[in-house]
C-alpha cells in the first residue's frame, strides 16, 4: 500500500469507486481507494438498484437527471454490461394531498428537463396492466427511469478507474487521522498509515463515524430498510412502482424475479442489518394487494441494509469544516446514493482537481444548510 497520494477515498461502494473513477478520468492517477471488506459490501450491496428523477427538491432533480445520461452512456464509456433496464418509473398517489403534491412536484421536474407526466389511473393500467389501480387518484410516470445492477457498477467504476492508475485497497479499515494545523496531514489505517493532500469520507452510513474520527460532527445517521426477492417470472412489469401512500417500491429484474422493499416509520437509527418476519408480512400484504397475481409467489430470499440518512434527506456534498479544510464529504443520500453516484463522482472530482463544482451548483448541498432558518425536506422517500 502506498504511503504518500493526492486523494484518499474511503469507502468502497458506489460514490466511493465514482468518485475514484472520475478523478482518474480527469487525469489525477495518484489516487487510494480504501475499503474495510470487499468492494459494495456495504448499503451499496443492498439496495435495488433503481434510479429514478422524480424528487420533491430541486436539487435531487438536477443530480437524477444528469446521473441518468451517464447511466445510459456507462456500457460504452466503461465497456462494461450492468444489466441496465430502461423501464422507467411509475409513483402512484391514493390521497388528495399526495395528488396535489405529485402535481406540484411535476411541475417543477419537467421545468428542471424531465420528461415527466401525470397519468390517470386508466394510463396507469396501460403502463402497469397487472396493478391494482383501485383507490389510485393519478400517478406520475418517467419512462426515462431505469434501473440497474449495483455490483456491476461498482466493478466499472474501479475496473476503470484501476486502468487509468488509481489504487484499490481492500480490507483496509481507517482507524484515525493525522493532522497539522487546519488539514488533514494522513490517514490512518489497519494497514499502515498514508500522508494525502485531501481526505474524501464516502463511507455511507459510517460517515459519521469517520467525521467523528476528527471530531466533527455530520448529522448523518444510518437507518436498516428491508428487502426481498422473489422466484422469477414471466415478464409482466416494465417500470420500477413506487407508492408512498403504503410505503413500498418493486420492480421486476431482467430474469424475472420481483425485487420489493419499504422504509419502517417505526425503525430507529442502528447498524442492525439482520432481516425480520415482520417486514415479510408487512410486505407480503402490500404486494399483493398491489400486485394481485402475485399471490401465490415464492419468496427466496431476503435481507436488510443501511440509508445513510442526512437530517433532510438530501446528498451532503463538499467541505463541512475549517478545522479540517482538506476533508470533504459525499454523504447522506438516504438510499438514493446508487441512483445520484455518477454525477456524485463528477462533482467531487471536480472539487479537487478544479477547485470547484462545475458541472452543476452544489451550494444547496452544503452542510452550511442546517444553520439557521429550516430547509426543505426531501419527501419521496421510501
């Protein structure tokens, strides 16, 4: 392992090897990816791997929509197959005030460029023929929405990025940090100790624990959502449903299996990972009460994962303290970091080799927003 680089980037999953990535691209080869396990062992490992536009902030529009155009043009820049499914995405409102909401929040998606509509429920059943509509007011659909195979990204990314002069080290845990003044002089690890000009924290939902290596304190916070998967299928479901009204998203993946989970309201912060009956039977029920033709499917396997949650539920992005001015973070996605990473990686790319973010503004994401006045939530989340 190295002993002196440019950048050290700690955290092995998808903003971590993105960002690795695009500072390689950029031509900074001088770079060390570390990681405590394996690439995507973390929340990146867990998720269901969609990436959708559809967002209540601004903010998140913008990083969707760009992230898209590179998840489309991926196979050919990175020569590598993620399993991409260009299915789109389908929410769907039961209430009148989620239907005023969506109304709202499309209006100001497709002012952001999204090619984004409001649909009535017998749209709705001709993009879903096999959705219970019953109850539905309207939904909004994107057929620009995709999903995608997580693990097969992460490996482009540090195929990639290995390939253009950055390194890679695996089973490598940061212990600590060495500083000098107002920077970060080093990062320490279990492997030995290596001086940097700057310190990038993408450890997910250990972000606060690396910021409290340093004493600074990120408001981040991680959170287990469940998921399940169940035997494959016949094709019978293109985009990616979510419905926030009972809490649950699905999709069907490329060989067929359905792939569903929800957010727990009850669930309290912790790195408990270990799956439960109640969420099988919660979920169970609102599957198929969504999806009555899959009443009588397998469930093969389930498991839970970590949100690295920000008190907004929105990306925080950049420096976050003087008292360590060469630390920056990309952190809090709060479950949408696989669908925000390719341009996560650009921006933070951008930061460090040109000072600034120049692809799009980044000021919103500042940890600066949660001094002062309250900001706005991201609510579609699930």
């Amino acid at each position: 392992m190295k002993k002196k680089t440019d950048v050290v980037i700690i955290g092995g999953g998808c903003i971590g090897a993105a960002i690795a990535y695009e500072l390689a691209k950029k031509g900074l080869k001088d770079v060390v990816l570390i990681e405590r396990g394996t690439l995507s062992c973390g929340a990146t490992g867990r998720c269901a791997g969609g990436a959708r536009q559809q967002w209540s902030e601004p903010a998140n529009v913008l990083l969707a929509k760009a992230s898209i155009e590179k998840f489309k043009n991926f196979e050919k820049e990175m020569n590598r197959d993620i399993g991409l499914v260009n299915g789109g995405y389908l929410l769907c409102a039961h209430t009148p005030k989620e239907a005023e909401a969506f109304k709202k929040n499309v209006k100001m998606q497709r002012e952001c460029g999204v090619n984004v509509r409001i649909v009535d429920p017998k749209e709705i059943h001709e993009i879903a023929p096999f959705l219970n509509t019953d109850g539905m007011l309207l939904g909004a659909h994107c057929p620009d929405d995709l999903h995608a195979d997580p693990f097969l990204a992460v490996q482009g990314w540090a195929e990639n990025a290995k390939r253009l002069g950055a390194d890679i080290e695996l089973h490598t845990e940061v212990t600590g940090f060495r500083k000098n003044g107002s920077r970060v002089a080093s990062v320490i690890t279990n492997r030995g100790e290596i001086e940097c000009n700057w310190a990038v924290n993408a450890a997910g939902p250990w972000s606060q624990i690396v910021g409290g290596m340093l004493g600074i304190e990120l408001g981040t916070y991680a959170e287990r959502h469940e998921i399940a998967v169940s035997e494959p299928l016949q094709r019978m479901l293109w985009p990616l449903v979510v419905d926030f009204h009972v809490s649950i998203y699905f999709r069907q993946s490329a060989h067929g299996s359905f792939v569903f989970g929800h957010g727990n309201p009850d669930e309290k912060p912790s790195y408990n990972i270990r799956g439960s009956w109640r969420f099988i039977e919660q979920i169970s029920k609102k599957l198929t009460t969504l999806m009555p033709a899959l009443k009588d499917i397998a469930i093969v396997r389930q498991w839970a994962g970590l949100y690295d949650m920000s008190p907004d539920a929105q990306p925080i992005l950049g420096k976050v303290s003087d008292d360590a001015e060469n630390f920056l973070v990309a952190i809090g996605y709060s479950g949408h970091g696989f669908m925000l990473a390719p341009i996560s990686g650009v921006l933070m790319a951008e930061l460090i080799v040109d000072g600034k973010a120049r692809t799009q503004p980044i000021d919103a994401l500042s940890i600066k927003r949660f001094q002062g006045e309250k900001k706005h939530r991201e609510h579609n989340v699930v």
